[in-house]
C-alpha cells in the first residue's frame, strides 16, 4: 500500500468511525511523534563544535570551498562521463 493509499484508508477511517478515545490516542501519538522529530533535529554540543570548526575553517580560507553553480557544472560533467 502506497503512502497516499494509506493516508487516504486513515482519513477515511478517522472521518467516518474514530470515536473521542481514538481520536485523543491519535492526538497522543502525534504529539509524540512531533516531539521526537523536533529532537532529531536539534544539533548536540560536539555537532554544533564541529559545525564551528568547518565554518572556521571555511573563514580563513583552509577549507576548499566552490559555489552551487560550479558544484552543479562538475557534477555535469562528471555525469556526462559516466554516459560515454
């Protein structure tokens, strides 16, 4: 079953037939969900130093940097390569 076939089976079900327990269990467990996927986002300390110390690097100059543009006009090549 697809993700949209899914969700539209849960709506559906939601819509027609969840009652007030239900519908405060769903509620719970998307509460949590959320909470938890807020927390995958949130950089720790030692992630957060070395984000620093790339951004440091890159400021003075010892990180080899290159823009979008030059990033996508390599990747073009390297993908045309690859064809031949």
């Amino acid at each position: 079953m697809t993700s949209i076939q899914l969700r539209k089976k849960v709506t559906h079900f939601i819509e027609e037939k969840a009652d007030d327990t239900l519908l405060k269990m769903i509620y719970a467990l998307m509460k949590t969900y959320s909470e938890e996927k807020q927390n995958d986002l949130e950089l720790s300390p030692e992630q957060w130093a070395e984000v620093d110390r790339r951004r440091n690097e890159m400021r003075s100059g010892k990180a080899k940097t290159i823009t979008h543009p030059e990033l996508m006009k390599s990747l073009k090549a390297k993908l045309n390569r690859i064809k031949k």
